[in-house]
C-alpha cells in the first residue's frame, strides 16, 4: 500500500521505517510558518535521537523514557510543555488509539507534580520579600498631589488595582471583569464572580487593601465614570486591556522605588503569590488559601506551599550569609587595628 502525506492515513510501518520522513511528510500539510516548521522538526529531531539512545521506538517507548527525555531540556517550562503536546499529538495517531488514558505522553502532561515541571517559567513567579511588600504598600497610600482630574482618578485606580492583585490575589482576567457590586464598602471579602456559579468565590481581603478598594469607590463616585466595572479603562467605562492593565502596575511598581532592588519583574503573578505567601506567613491551612485563590485542583495550592518554603529556606540562607560576610568584614577590621 502506497504511504500518503497526511499524518492520519500514514500507516504504522511508514513511522517505524523513518520517522523522519514521516514527520516532514505530515509538516507539509500544515499551515505553520516556515520558521515554526523549522522549530516542530528540530523538536521532533531531538525527540527521535534520545529514543535512539534509550534503544527504544514509537511504538514501543513508554512513560519514564518521556518523562526523563523532557526533564533533562535546558529549556523553560513552557517550551517543554510545547514538545510534550507534539509527541503527544504523533503518538494519538502513530499508535492509531483515539483514548486518552493510553498515551504516555498525555499522561506527562496532566500530571501536575512531574518533575519535569521544575524549570523556569517565563514570567518570574516569586515573591516579593516583606521589605517590598511594605514599600509598595506604603507607597499605594502615599499622597496623589496636584493632578488633574482625569489623571487623579486614573492613578487611584491603578493603586486599588494593585491592591486587589497584592491584597486579594485575583487574577489579571477577574480584575478586568469584577463589577463594583462584587465589593461593599468595608467587607473583608471581594466576591469573584464567574460564569459557572459553581465557581463563584469570596476571596479575603487584607486590611490595607479594604481601606484602598473604600477610597477607590469614593473616588469612582466622585469622577462620575459610567458602566459596573469596578475597574474602567475610561470615563465611557469600557473594560480595561490586559496589556493596559500590565503597564499600569509596572508603573505603580516603579513609582514605589521597589523594583530598584529586584532583578524580576514584579507582575500581577508575583503579587498574588505573595497575597498567598502572606496567608501562609499567618499559618492559613493551604487548602483555604487555595479556595480564595480559586484553585480548582488543591495539588496546585500546595505546589505554590512548597514554593513557598523553598522561598523562604532560601531567603534564610541568603540572610545568614550576609550575616557572617558581615561578621567577617567587621572581625577582619578589628584584627588590622
């Protein structure tokens, strides 16, 4: 039987024969981009080559020879996450079976806690130290000034922004969606509303950013903006852009002085990690953490926990060096008097 060009009708002989040519084959057929073809097909090259070396074939490599095969890529967790679903993708229909239970490389995939998992994403996800943390707080409630109209109510949305990532751990999506009824004024809880009621939250509210969110309210009053969102984009009250949300906090986070002293950029991410690092900070159970945060999965809530601790451990080892650097300047000073 003549092999065809598509990857659903190539046989199981053409793959085992060269795989390949049976990749490039099925690569012509899609619409990528010449430069993203280039990249599926040094992947899958890679890919080819450690099933070689591990003496193993399409159809016959299992879990583990995956698994180590994606953990030992010097690359970020996203771009292993790319290979993943591309042998994913070639072993559903080399091995001809539609379940999703018999694929090793889905089963890597959904597997939250796989080692593989533990490489660097690209947005930093830490934590702002408690020396950020209370400079950007105190700046949030430093003094606006002189500023016209349009440009005070603007810098007082952006600080109750920050304030709802930092002091309420929403995500970027909810932030931009929250309705000014999800918040009455002085309640330690912001309802997070969403499509499924079943997935409708209350998310604790930290002191600071209750008192923030109550001036923001009065301030949206005053400047008459039109529409629900808690946050407009403009007086019209359409909704705010990912994108102008992003500059926004980068801008608050500059005005702080913070970033000065970090090397990653504090994101609405980081913020919310660190509202979770606060909460355990207080011994808040993870689980609970993890319902105001809005994690459907509680493995994901204790897998922010471990980072967490790792976190911490190293900021311990990192004050306990330049402790002793410390002693050891001060001790060698004294020893050339």
């Amino acid at each position: 039987m003549p092999t065809t060009t598509d990857l659903f009708d190539q046989q199981r002989a053409d793959w085992q024969a060269d795989p390949h040519a049976a990749f490039d084959a099925w690569l012509a057929q899609q619409e990528f981009r010449a430069s993203s073809a280039d990249v599926y097909r040094a992947q899958w090259g890679n890919f080819l080559e450690w099933l070689q070396a591990k003496r193993a074939t399409l159809h016959t490599v299992q879990r583990p020879v995956i698994e180590q095969f994606v953990s030992q890529l010097d690359i970020r967790r996203p771009q292993r996450m790319r290979y993943l679903r591309l042998i994913e993708r070639v072993l559903d229909h080399v091995r001809e079976i539609e379940a999703a239970g018999t694929n090793p490389a889905r089963f890597i995939a959904q597997d939250g806690d796989a080692a593989w998992r533990k490489a660097r994403d690209n947005e930093p996800t830490g934590f702002l130290t408690h020396d950020e943390r209370a400079l950007l707080t105190a700046h949030l409630f430093s003094p606006l000034g002189a500023l016209p109209a349009g440009q005070r109510w603007r810098e007082q949305r952006d600080r109750a922004l920050v304030a709802a990532f930092l002091g309420a751990g929403v995500k970027t999506g909810e932030a931009a969606q929250l309705t000014v009824d999800c918040y009455a004024p002085g309640a330690p809880y912001i309802t997070v509303d969403a499509s499924n009621p079943l997935l409708i939250r209350q998310a604790r509210l930290a002191p600071f950013a209750v008192e923030l969110l109550d001036g923001w309210i009065n301030e949206r009053r005053a400047a008459g903006l039109a529409g629900e969102l808690l946050f407009p984009a403009a007086p019209s009250g359409r909704p705010m852009h990912k994108a102008t949300m992003l500059r926004a906090i980068d801008a608050v986070v500059a005005e702080s002085g913070m970033a000065a002293s970090r090397v990653a950029r504090a994101s609405p991410q980081t913020l919310r990690n660190t509202y979770a690092a606060e909460l355990f900070d207080e011994g808040v159970d993870p689980e609970r953490v993890g319902q105001w945060l809005g994690f459907q999965q509680m493995i994901s809530v204790h897998r922010l926990h471990r980072a967490w601790q790792d976190w911490m451990g190293e900021q311990i080892r990192e004050r306990d060096l330049a402790q002793a650097q410390a002693g050891a300047s001060e001790e060698a000073g004294l020893t050339g008097v």
